[in-house]
C-alpha cells in the first residue's frame, strides 16, 4: 500500500496528538470512510486544509471541534493536527460544555494562531523529539480550556472571592477558593444547594430558602428549579 503522507503521534494521560502532511491529490482530497470514536477530536490547520461531512452538514477548517461518538468523513489535504481528548477528562468536559449538545463547532482559530506556526517544526529538517511534541499538545489543549467559559456558579464564586481580597477577609478568601474548586467539579453533576448565598459565613452544603421575591423573578424568567427549591428546604431542626 502506497503511504498517503507523514506525521507523528504522540499520547499523554487523556489525550493525544496527531499530526500528518497529506499531499494533494491531482483530482480530489483524500478522505477516510465514515468513522466515529469516543474521543473529542479538535483539529487544527497548521498551513492545510481540511473539511468534515457529518451527515447531511459539513464544517471546514481552520479550527474545528467534534463531539464524541459523532461519525463523520474527513478531507484534509496538507498539514493539520488533530488532538483527541478524553470526554470523562477535566477538558472533556469543559469542551462538551462548550459543544453544549451540538454534534461539532467552528472555532475562533485566533487563540491558537502562534501554536499552529510552532507546530510546523513537526516537518522540519531537525524533527522534535516525542517530550516536545507532548509539550506543543498540551498548549493546545491549555489554550482549548481557556476558550471555555467560566460555569455561572465559578463566575460568582470568583467575585465573591475579589470581594474578599479587596476586605483582606481571610476567612473569606480561603471559603471562596474551596467553593470555586466545588462550583467547578460539582456543579457539572447536580451538587448544588438549592438556595445558599455562597458565601463563608455558610456551610457549602447547606440548602437554604429562596426569599419570595428572588423567587417570583427567577419562576418569571423560566428557571426550573423553583419548585425543586422549595421541595428540598428543610426547616431548622428537621
């Protein structure tokens, strides 16, 4: 079998990099045959091109995102890279946040136009060895977190956090930053007290009541868990 191009692969814990040169053909793009895989794939042009048909929708570089166990073709000609990441991965499941159910995403490919120029020494002359290689995936996958906004419970944990640097309340300070590794690990899977303020002076546990008022306006605004809230208060003592 006659080789279609060259790369390099390498694997670290929850990820990995793959990065290949695929000449152009003289009619058509190489393309795979329909695939799918459990891993997010987050392909990156480095100077190639490339597109996904995914069912009846196509999506094109320079930066794209698909979600897992999603089949699709792929077409590439050129240099690209592609980084697989575990979904049950800390980015993993920063990225399904950010797909937020959607089979694939364009990305913006501004935050990672250095990395992909730094990514052409894959093809040069003097060849990175594997601990380099490793190092450029990881700043890929760095950058990809960045891209991800902060949950709404993190953001509000980090102001309350400012606030307490800006009181010198240490008490305060250090309940934030347990409550901001809370909010970012647990909040993804339903732990959360219905009602509490968040803030030190509280347990990080504890379900509290929604004043009235607060409440009429979140049960106007559509936010369903109203009637949970009022379902799991238990009153002093119960």
């Amino acid at each position: 079998m006659k080789p279609l191009g060259r790369g390099r692969i390498v694997l670290w814990e929850g990820a990995s990099l793959w990065a290949f040169e695929v000449p152009r053909a003289p009619t058509a793009r190489h393309s795979t045959q329909p695939h799918a895989h459990h891993a997010l794939q987050f392909t990156l042009s480095a100077g190639g091109e490339f597109t996904f048909r995914i069912g009846t929708e196509s999506a094109s570089g320079p930066a794209v995102l698909i979600g897992p166990d999603v089949s699709h073709v792929y077409q590439a000609v050129g240099r690209n890279v592609i980084l697989f990441v575990e979904p049950e991965s800390r980015l993993g499941a920063a990225l399904l946040r950010k797909l937020a159910g959607r089979r694939f995403l364009r990305s913006d490919p501004e935050p990672f136009a250095d990395l992909a120029f730094g990514l052409t020494c894959i093809w040069a002359d003097h060849r990175p060895d594997e601990q380099t290689l490793v190092t450029l995936g990881k700043a890929i996958s760095d950058r990809l977190a960045e891209t991800v906004p902060m949950a709404s419970d993190v953001r509000v944990h980090w102001h309350m956090l400012r606030w307490g640097l800006r009181q010198r309340d240490a008490k305060e300070v250090a309940g934030q930053v347990l409550r901001i590794a809370g909010a970012a690990t647990k909040t993804a899977v339903g732990l959360v007290p219905i009602g509490n303020t968040g803030g030190a002076n509280v347990s990080p546990l504890k379900p509290m009541p929604v004043p009235e008022d607060l409440a009429k306006t979140l049960a106007a605004t559509g936010q369903a868990p109203i009637r949970r809230q009022h379902a799991e208060h238990r009153p002093n003592g119960a």
